[in-house]
C-alpha cells in the first residue's frame, strides 16, 4: 500500500498467546486467570534456592498445534534460553524463552482484506514464559507485585516485515485470534491480556528495499488498538521525515484515550539480551509419532471450510461468517447432514438464530438447538407446511425452550400449519376483496402493485396461515374478471 503517494510502510507484528494449559511453564502452580493476588505461586516462581523447573508438556503439544495450523516447519530438537533482561515482576530476574531454536520456522497466515487475499509470512513461533504484573495505582509509596501471572506459558507468534497497511494488520491479528480460539490453545481475550500484540512500523520510500528504522508500539490490547496505533505512527514518521527530522529507534506506547503513542525507551537490540542456554532445563526432541498425533487431532481449519463452503454456492458473505467461530462451522456441518438446502441453513443460522444466540448471550453449540431440528424446521418450509415467518417467531423459539418436541408436533399444536386447499384460501380472499373495493378499482385500472396489499390482507386475517402462492393465484385469477 503507498503511504500518500511517496512512502510505503512495513510492518511486522509479534502477537503473544497465552496458552490454556492448567498448570504453568515450568511449575505445576495454576495457569487461571484472576485469583487473589501472590495465590497462584510456589517456591519455584519465586526462584528459591535448589528449586528446579520442568517443562510443560502440555504447552509444548499447543504450540506444535499452532505451528500446524500456521503451516510451519516443526523443530524437532528444542532448548530453553535465559533471557537476561531485568523483570521486575518475575523472580528470579530473567526470563526462560527460546531463542535459536523456536520451536516453529516460517509458516504463514492467509488474510482477505478489501484489496486482495494474501499469505502473511512467519518468521517464528516460539514458547517462553509471562512475567507477573506490577500494579502503580494501589499504594501511593510502593509498587505492588502480583506473581500470578508469572510462568504462564505463552506462545510469541512473529511475523516477516510483510505487512504494508493498518488494514492488513488488523485482519492478520483478527485471524490471529480466530485460530488460536478455534483450535483451542488460547482463548483469544485481549481484554483479560490473553492476547497481546507488539507491532514493528517503519516506512520507506515507494520503490525501496531497505527496512527504514522501526519503531516498535507494545502492548495493544485490542484489535481496534492496533490499527489505530500503527495509522497513528504511520502519520507520525511521514510527518517527521517531511520535516527534516530522522526517526529513532525507539519502544512507544499507545494511548487508548487519545489514540496516539508516546516514547518509553530507545530500544534494544537483541545481542543486548545476552541469551544462553537455559542450565536448569533439558532439551528436549520431538519424535515424528508425537507431532503426528497432534496433527491428527486439529480439526478443519477455517481456510479449508472457506474454499469447501464457497463450492456450495454460498455467497460470500454467508461463508465468511460461517467461518467465522467454529462453534458456527461446527453447526452448519452438522445441519448439512440432514438437508442439502445449504443457503436456507446459512440463512436461518445468520438470520433468526444468530439473533436469538445473541439474545440469551450464547453460542450455536450451547443454544440447545439440535442441528436434525433445524433441519426440520427447514422442511416444514420447504414443504409449505409453514411460511419462514411463523417458523422463525413461533416454532424455533418453542423447539428451543422444549427442546425434545419436534417442529411438526408444535406447529400442530399452535395451529399454525399453512392452508393451502384453495377453497379455504378463497373464503379469506373473497372477505379481503369484499373489504376494499375501492382498492379493487384501482387495481383493475391499472394500479397492478396493489397486489402485495390483498396478498399482506389475506395473510393478516387467516394469521399466517394462507399459503401465499395459492393466495396470490387465487388473487390474480379473480382480479381479472
């Protein structure tokens, strides 16, 4: 994307996910979100003499999971490494990641923006450690220190300078996001800071090669935040260099409030980090039957189902959202087992049943609808037993509060089945036309859209039970005369 006309803009992102293990990295001490603080800790977080870490083997198995579904190469001999980076919020004053060996290489991330579809380049995948969080606001004269969080496994997810707009990256950490949710290594909650993001910005002039110097924005704790901050840099260094002035390589922050960035520290290099390998931990090797069994686990991925639901002849819309969670894939596939009205399905699952999930603040798999009854429902449409109307307000909410009673059984129940034996019909016609001659004139002078008045009439006083097409044949057959 050109930056007004002259510049272009690199990005590159490091996203941190916190893996949804119970126990953390190297200790079995709880990985939960939340608990009084200094609860979740035990002699090892808080790196007492002679204690030992051991590896998770359970964060080891999800970061190969994400690996897999970034389509990266597995590293199948692993280490730790210390990094000696003073943390104030963890213990033992440097953190355990890895630093030569990720344990993911390269990989990719496919993305649809407005513009085009493209394939986000990985440069790695690697496991570490969290740190705890120090608290500012509580004591006037002290910093307080909650170690709950320290050790928590994460996975650091880190892309090629390959991004060239706030756009782009803002769909990269929204399918980010999608994807570690969907296969179930992170809960993807930004707000609870399951979710961080990093992002490198640096321009350069159209038609360069060279990466200009970078600027690197910490800790968006949203998918809106990160677009705003890197529109907000991408503005800042254009305006800076257009003055004369030279960009510095520096670590900012974003303001929520004003949406801006603000400087924290010139930032340091890696070498400065002085990373060696981690004494206290083994290595470890990954057979081919572990990594197997982990790729055999993952369900379909949402670019696998995009390009199977497009060869429905779904439109693109109804793809995009039924790809959207897999809680909503997952019911769609489940619904195409009893009917092969594909676009009726997409339309009662993103029509009256995404509005009524929304309604009790659940989900497709928790609403307590079975995917044969949705079927159902569409039958009795498609039949003519019932219009879409009386079957969305009236037969899926009571399927859905009795939920062992079948869709026939309640619109019998409710009398709601559709008539269509055409003297029934007629009688409510001849009632309609009786009532409106002067409509009737109308109509017969020329005035043809009345139709839709008598056709709504009819449907009004025989309480959704008149068959519409029979009404609208019976309507124009006795209009003519």
């Amino acid at each position: 994307m050109n930056v007004h006309g002259k510049y272009e803009a690199v990005i590159g992102l490091e996203v941190h996910a916190q893996l949804q293990t119970l126990s953390k990295l190297f200790s079995g001490d709880s990985a939960a979100f939340g608990g009084d603080p200094n609860t979740h800790i035990s002699p090892i977080i808080l790196a007492h003499p002679g204690t030992l870490p051991k590896t998770n083997k359970k964060a080891v198995e999800y970061a190969i999971k994400m690996g897999l579904a970034c389509h990266c190469e597995i590293e199948r001999y692993n280490y730790f490494a210390r990094k000696n980076y003073f943390y104030p919020d963890l213990p033992k004053g440097y953190q355990v990641s890895q630093h030569t060996t990720p344990i993911c290489k390269g990989g990719y991330v496919a993305i649809r923006t407005k513009a085009a579809e493209r394939k986000i380049q990985l440069n790695r995948i690697h496991l570490e450690e969290d740190a705890g969080k120090s608290i500012h606001d509580i004591d006037e004269n002290y910093t307080c220190v909650d170690f709950n969080r320290a050790g928590v496994p994460l996975i650091e997810i880190v892309t090629e300078p390959d991004m060239h707009s706030a756009e782009e990256a803002f769909q990269y950490v929204t399918e980010i996001r999608k994807l570690v949710r969907w296969i179930g290594v992170c809960d993807g909650n930004m707000e609870e800071g399951s979710l961080r993001c990093d992002a490198n910005v640096s321009i350069r002039l159209k038609g360069e090669t060279a990466l200009g110097t970078k600027v690197e924005v910490k800790n968006l704790n949203s998918i809106r935040n990160v677009k705003k901050a890197i529109e907000y840099e991408i503005e800042r260094m254009i305006a800076l260099v257009e003055e004369g002035g030279k960009i510095t390589q520096q670590t900012r922050s974003f303001d929520a409030e004003t949406d801006t960035t603000f400087a924290i520290r010139d930032k340091e290099e890696a070498n400065d980090y002085r990373y060696f390998a981690e004494p206290d931990l083994t290595p470890f090797r990954l057979t081919e039957e572990f990594i197997s069994g982990i790729k055999s686990s993952l369900p379909a991925l949402p670019e696998e189902l995009y390009l199977k639901y497009s060869a429905l002849g779904l439109s693109e819309y109804d793809v995009q959202q039924l790809c959207d969670e897999k809680s909503t894939a997952d019911f769609f596939a489940d619904t195409c087992k009893y009917t092969h009205n594909y676009k009726a399905i997409a339309n009662w699952m993103l029509g009256p049943l995404r509005q009524m999930a929304h309604e009790k603040k659940t989900s497709f798999d928790t609403i307590g609808l079975e995917a044969k009854t949705l079927a159902d429902i569409i039958a009795l449409v498609e039949e003519g037993k019932v219009n879409f109307s009386i079957a969305s307000t009236k037969i899926l909410p009571a399927v859905i509060d009795r939920p062992t009673t079948f869709p026939l059984q309640i619109a019998t129940e409710l009398n709601l089945l559709q008539v269509s034996k055409p003297d029934d019909v007629e009688a409510w016609i001849n009632e309609v036309l009786n009532k409106m001659p002067e409509k009737v004139v109308e109509f017969k002078k020329g005035k043809k859209g009345l139709i839709g008045l008598f056709v709504g009439e009819v449907k009004r006083i025989s309480k959704g039970k008149a068959d519409p097409k029979i009404a609208t044949q019976l309507l124009e057959e006795k209009l003519k005369n």
